[in-house]
C-alpha cells in the first residue's frame, strides 16, 4: 500500500493534477470543519451559521483545481498536452468509482430529508458525500496509475 | 496479480531496434512514456488501436508484441 501512494514516484501530469485536487479538497474540507467547529464552541452545533463557509469551501475546491489547471498550461504547455489514452481512461474509471459514492451518499440525503433531518444535518451529509465522492474518484484513480488497470 | 493477462516483448524489442528509449517509442506512438513502463511491466492494456501501432514501429505482427496467457495454463 505504501508504493501505491509514494509520492516520490515519477508520474505523468494528470497523476499530479490528481494528486493536486485531491490535496486541496482535503485542505479545504480540514478549514471547513475547524471553522465550524470552532464557532460550534460557543453555540450548539446545529445553529452555527455555515452557508457562506460551505459556499466558500467549495468555491475553493473549484477555483484552486482550476487554477492549478491553468498554471500547469501556461507554465509546461508540452507537457500539459501529452494526456493519452491511459490518461483518459483511468479518468474516466475514477469519476465514474466517485459517481458511484454520490449516488450512493445522495440516497442517505434523501432519507434524511424524508425523516424530518435539521437542514444542518442535510446540507453536511451532502457535503460530506462531495467530499467522500471527490477523494474516492481521487484514491481510485491513483490506485488505478500505480498499481494498474485494466479497461 | 497483473491486472492483465496480456504479455508483451516490448522491451526486448526496443533493444533489439537500436536500444530504442522508451522515450522515443512514446513519442512515435502518441504516448506518454509513463504509459510505455505501465504497459511494459503488464500493469496497462493498450487498446487494439494502439497495439497495431506499436507493432508497426518495430515492423513486427501483432502477435510477435503482445500475447494472451490463457487464464486454462495457470496451474
């Protein structure tokens, strides 16, 4: 397990674009949930005001994937240029591992909306299974790069 | 486990064509060359596509690249 996640292997660029995103969703989920928490010290859970820590935690999820995307071709254009079929196709078997996740979490959600949940709990469930989905289609992946793949 | 039963004598064919870099067989394949080492140590499966074509780089039949292990020969 330890080779599948050493991260002084060489790789290609998807494989660090992958590494990258999955970094920054973790960060930004940790912040997330110690700002939450944080607040949650002085007042009970379930009425610590979270909307526009959410938005921005996701936003950041977004906006630094993207950002990391944009430096990667503006800083090695060649190489920025070489995903090949591989690439491809192990993109494809990690978002759709991730799909999976959030379909899955997304029926848990609706459960708990029918069972009468605080929009609190309902809009983290949601949250954690974006989360959850991100890092799995992540995790799968790099599994996929590391220890092979067969479409 | 390989998590394919396809084989392949890339690598012998590589030096066999003038110890071609793997490098240089990514590049004239359209690859990258991290994918080259993967299918070269059975850890990717090119599709057909792409075994006609690296077969054509050596000038060799499909066959004399890569070669199926019948899952029946496992003993």
């Amino acid at each position: 397990m330890s080779k599948t996640f050493d991260i002084t292997k060489e790789m290609t660029l998807e494989e660090r674009l992958i590494w990258v995103s999955a970094g920054v969703l973790l960060g930004s989920a940790g912040v997330y949930w110690g700002v939450i928490l944080g607040r949650a010290r002085y007042i009970p859970i379930t009425e610590v005001p979270y909307g526009w820590a959410m938005f921005w935690s996701l936003g950041a999820v977004v906006l630094g994937s993207l950002a990391v995307a944009v430096a990667t071709v503006i800083l090695a254009p060649r190489e920025a240029d070489q995903k090949d079929q591989r690439d491809r196709e192990v993109g494809r078997h990690g978002d759709a591992a991730g799909y999976n996740v959030l379909a899955l979490g997304c029926l848990g959600v609706l459960a708990l909306t029918v069972a009468g949940a605080e929009p609190f709990w309902v809009a983290h469930s949601l949250y954690l299974c974006c989360v959850v989905a991100g890092l799995w289609s992540a995790v799968t992946k790099i599994i996929a790069y590391r220890r092979g793949f067969s479409p | 486990m390989k998590p394919t039963r396809v084989t392949n004598r890339i690598r012998q064919l590589r030096f066999a064509h003038g110890e071609m870099t793997q490098a240089e067989l990514a590049e004239r394949v359209g690859l990258t060359r991290q994918t080259i080492i993967a299918i070269e140590q059975g850890r990717y499966s090119p599709s057909l596509e792409m075994a006609f074509q690296i077969a054509r780089v050596f000038k060799v039949p499909l066959e004399s690249v890569f070669e199926y292990t019948d899952p029946d020969s496992d003993t």
